[in-house]
C-alpha cells in the first residue's frame, strides 16, 4: 500500500497526477523455463498441517474450558 501511494502513473506535468494502482501483468507462458523457488515443496504442507492441527488444538482446549465453567 506504502509504493501504491508513493509512486505515480502519470507524468510530471500533469496537474492531477495518477496514483499506482493495480500494476501487474498477465500470466506469462512458461515456454520450457525452468521455475526455482526459494523453498522446498515439502516446507509448505508441513506448515500448513502443523496450522491446521494447531487450530484444532487450540478449538479443543477452549471447547473444555467452556465446558467446566458451565
């Protein structure tokens, strides 16, 4: 959000400049490139199993902390 109201679309001149908003591009083809990413595929589900056990985790403690307060 800080580059969007930073950075302007339109020239100098222009009496009312143009914010930057909604710069990006279209998927491009991947024409046989190879694509490298920065982290190993398995990180990912690891991270979102362990969120996800967490989550139930926590539902569970506060399901039984409700419970014996009634």
């Amino acid at each position: 959000m800080k580059l969007e109201t930073v950075l302007y679309s339109s020239k100098a001149e222009e009496a009312e400049p143009m914010v930057l908003q909604d710069n990006y591009r279209a998927t491009q083809p991947l024409n046989h490139r190879t694509v490298l990413s920065s982290f190993i595929p398995g990180e990912i589900t690891a991270i979102v199993i362990g969120s996800l056990c967490g989550c139930i985790g926590l539902a569970v403690i506060i399901y039984f902390i409700v419970k014996t307060i009634r």
